[in-house]
C-alpha cells in the first residue's frame, strides 16, 4: 500500500495531530498484537529473544517501506531531503516493507549462527526456519493495515454511483468520503479467512519455510489482486500499477526456488543407476 504525501502547507493542529493517525493506531495495533503472538509459540525461556527478533524485523519493515516510497517519488524527495525520514508525514510502500523484512530475516540468520553456542540461543538456523518462526507477527500486522489504509484514505477501490449495492463510505487522497468498492475491507476479510485456514495447518513445522512460505504466497496473492482494482494515484509501467508488477516480481522471486526443488528430484530419478549385476565385467 501506499500512503500520500503530506501537502506542503498542512495545518499541525497539535502534538497529537503530529504524530498519531488512524494508520499508525492500526498498524501499532497489528504490531503489538503480532509480537504478543510471537512470545506465546516461542520455546520456553525464549520468548524474549523472538520478541526482540519481531521488534528488529518490524523496524526493517518500516525503514524498507520508506525508503520504497522516497525512491519512486525521488523527484519530490529531491528537493526535500529532510522529509525522507520523517514517516509520520505519510508515504509508505509495501514492496519497500516487504523487502525490508527479508534483509532483516536475513541479518538474524547470520547473527544467530554466530551465536548459536550462546544458551537459549537457536542453532541450525535457516531463513525458513526462522520465517516460521516469526510468522504469527504477519497476519495481525498485515490484516490491520488494510483497516488502517481504509481509515485514511489509501489504496481505495473505484468510486460507484450513490445507493449503489455493496458500496462503503471510502475516503480518498483529499479527505473526501465518496461511495466505493469496498477493496480495503474486503482484502483485509479476504486476509483473515487465509490466515485462519492456515492456522490450522501450523503444526508440524516441516518442512522449514513451508508456513512463512505459504503465507507470504497468500499475503503477495491478494495485494495483486486488490492492486489490480485500485483506484487511487500510483506509478505506472506497461499499463500495470507498479505495486502490480512488484507483487509479480517477489512471486516469481518465491516459486523459482520451489519449481527447483520439485524438479530436482525428477532430475536424479532420471540419472541411470548402475547395479553391481548391471556393470559390465
């Protein structure tokens, strides 16, 4: 999702106005919720260092949303450089979040190796296996944001005529509230029904990778979909949103592995196996 920019004159009304919004109170909702979940389906005596691993993955996730969202408005950012950090005037991107947390997974894998002698600490660790074990932080944080984008006006879906069925009150980039499809809250219902079934398949955690696997699959799934019937200003290439073709990108960049794998075995069975009564004397 995409959050706008703030108006170059805006009003600060107060502190609060400052620093909090709806989206953030979302967000920060999802957040807390996510990390609550992460300490509980930690192993005894670990909880603290799980949380701590969301706290870091959460502030990768921000730092990659920002800096997505500085990158494809780098005109606008180029003549403001003190507005880039400053997240709380708006502008956010879900493929810059996305690959946030990746480079933080990444950076836990190889920390943790070069302490897994440390006590209570895990060994034999692989990106998989800690996206297992850091995926109950996705699906509060990823179903709140959509509530949050609803709430403020981003990623809203095409406006409809008045008493039209199904339509909901949406607002848009300018604070208007106008009828319109309601694609943040149905991706947001659609993301619950696929992390409840989900749910029920958590446990055993084999293969490693194969949960976070699947619920990044279903997370990249629906934001193409929804990103083909958003209605709200992004960039454009060839006719596709550019948070279409960045969700195409990261499925390609998650099944290329798995297609390798599942083909790997067909390619072994297809190597002749000599017997000891089959080499030639």
């Amino acid at each position: 999702m995409y959050q706008r920019l703030a108006p170059a004159n805006r009003v600060i009304v107060s502190w609060y106005d400052y620093f909090v919004s709806a989206f953030s109170v979302w967000v920060g909702l999802g957040s807390i919720v996510g990390l609550w979940r992460v300490a509980q389906n930690a192993p005894q005596r670990q909880a603290g260092i799980w949380v701590n691993a969301g706290l870091f993955v959460l502030a990768f996730t921000l730092a990659g949303a920002r800096l997505f969202y500085v990158l494809t408005n780098w005109p606008y950012f180029s003549a403001h450089l003190l507005e880039a950090p400053q997240v709380w005037l708006g502008g956010l991107s879900w493929p810059g979040a996305l690959g946030g947390a990746v480079v933080a997974l990444m950076t836990l894998m190889i920390q943790y190796r070069a302490t897994s002698s440390r006590p209570h600490y895990p060994a034999h660790v692989t990106l998989g296996w800690l996206g297992d074990r850091l995926y109950p932080l996705l699906p509060p944080l990823a179903i709140t944001i959509w509530l949050g984008s609803w709430q403020t006006g981003v990623a809203y879906g095409a406006a409809l005529p008045a008493g039209a069925f199904g339509s909901v009150p949406s607002l848009d980039e300018n604070g208007v509230y106008s009828p319109r499809f309601p694609l943040q809250p149905l991706a947001a219902l659609t993301l619950l029904a696929f992390f409840a079934f989900l749910e029920t398949r958590r446990k055993p955690l084999r293969p490693a990778g194969w949960l976070s696997g699947l619920a990044i699959a279903g997370l990249l799934l629906n934001l193409l979909a929804a990103s083909l019937l958003r209605a709200d200003p992004a960039p454009h290439w060839r006719g596709l949103r550019l948070d279409s073709w960045m969700a195409i990108i990261y499925l390609v960049l998650l099944f290329t592995p798995v297609i390798i794998i599942s083909l790997a075995p067909r390619t072994r069975r297809k190597t002749p196996v000599h017997r000891p009564e089959q080499t030639p004397s």
